[in-house]
C-alpha cells in the first residue's frame, strides 16, 4: 500500500506570518494536533504542533533553567527560548526540519520513519508542493477499512485447510508441531511449542481464518534447555 492511499488531501495549513492564535483555533476547530507551514507558492517550510504551544509566558509554562544551566546555554540559547515562548506568529515557535514523504513512498516506510522520529504526522509532497499529509488517525482509518468484517460461516474442512497453510508460512513456528482440528467453528490446536510466545501467535493466526468461532488450546510447551515440559490450560476456549 502506497502513502497516497491513506493520505488526507487538501491539507489544512497555515502560513508563516498566520498569528499562533489564529493556528489554535484552527487546530481546534478541525481536531487536529498539528498544522503544515507553506509558502505564498505552496511549499512546505515547516510545521507547528500542539507541542510547540506547551512553553508559553501566557500560560507560565516558558522553560526555567537554573542559573548555572542558563549561563551555560548562554544568551543566544536564552533569547531563542523567549522567542518560542512568547513569540506571536507561527514561523516564531513552528519546527523548520520536518520530515516528509511522496504519493508514492510506501506505508511501511512511512510508518518506519513515524515511529522511529516519534512523530504523529508526515506532510507528503510532490513537485515541491505540499499535497497532502498522513496522520496516526489516517492509519487507524485504514486499520479498521482493512480489518476483515465478520466472515460468514465456512466450513470446517476449509478452515482446517487455511490455518494449516499459514502455520506452514509461519517464520515463527520454528521446530514447533502444531495439529488443527475443526468442529463447527472452533478450532483445537495442539502438539508442542518451544517458546511460550508461539501459544498466543498460533491463536491469533488461528483467530484471523474466517469463520472460526473459538480457539481451544491444547499445546503443550516443552523447554529447549531443559526438557521441562508445561501442559496446556485445561484446554479451555479462549475468545
């Protein structure tokens, strides 16, 4: 899936020159956390967020540092900091550095770069214009569009046969034996796993087939190292 597909366009933005009070009430107004700065040409020059409005002199909140840190940082990291603080137009406290995607960067890399820069949005441009943007709400937009709806009921061969091809796929399964069984919907797993964690993989694989209704667990988990062998929990169904 490319960004382009999840992407919220037009975009709400501000300009450099907007006042920080007019960009608030347009963040919450529209329910959203964080605005796009562009140009008069449209190009993106920057972004400004809920964060950059936390160290205010209006609410009392503008960074304090004690008198050895401040003279440390010196006057430059000092004046800096009141600018931010007491500033009254975005290009005064917005974030210039921003990361940025195209239509056509794939979700996953977006993804990666959201979660390693831990950021909640990422403006997407092309052609040195801002086009869109893909948020955190965007994503969870496409969770629930691709999570599968309640599947009508199949039948128990077929669900055998589904699970049975994906724990055959499986990279995490390992040397671990798993055996499936089907009546009426619900599945009954067992065999033997090597790692605790397998149990709950093998439900939710188990989970994601259609038609499958519950999950009884019969595995049996046997440590590598010492052999040591931990029976199931009574077999009982889960979900």
């Amino acid at each position: 899936m490319r960004v382009e597909a999840v992407m919220t366009s037009p975009v709400v933005s501000v300009e450099r020159a907007t006042p920080i009070a007019d960009a608030a009430r347009l963040m919450l107004a529209n329910e959203i956390s964080g605005l796009p700065v562009v140009s008069s040409e449209g190009a993106l020059v920057g972004i400004v967020s809920e964060g950059d409005f936390l160290r205010r002199g209006e609410l009392g909140t503008e960074r304090k540092r004690p008198r050895w840190l401040e003279f440390l940082a010196g006057p430059g990291r000092l004046a800096e900091d009141y600018v931010r603080s007491h500033g009254r137009h975005v290009d005064e406290v917005m974030t210039e550095a921003v990361a940025t995607v195209t239509p056509d960067t794939p979700l996953e890399d977006a993804v990666e770069i959201m979660a390693k820069r831990r950021i909640k949005r990422l403006p997407v441009v092309a052609g040195g214009r801002l086009i869109g943007i893909v948020t955190r709400s965007d994503l969870l937009r496409a969770l629930t569009a691709a999570l599968p709806a309640d599947a009508a009921p199949t039948d128990d061969r077929r669900i055998r046969a589904a699970i049975e091809a994906q724990l055959d796929k499986a990279d995490w399964l390992g040397n671990g034996l798993i055996r499936v069984a089907v009546a009426d919907g619900t599945v009954t797993l067992d065999g033997a796993i090597f790692d605790e964690r397998q149990r709950q993989a093998a439900r939710v694989l188990a989970e994601n087939v259609p038609g499958v209704k519950s999950v009884v667990d019969q595995l049996v988990w046997i440590e590598p190292m010492s052999g040591f062998v931990v029976m199931p929990p009574e077999g009982r169904p889960i979900g």
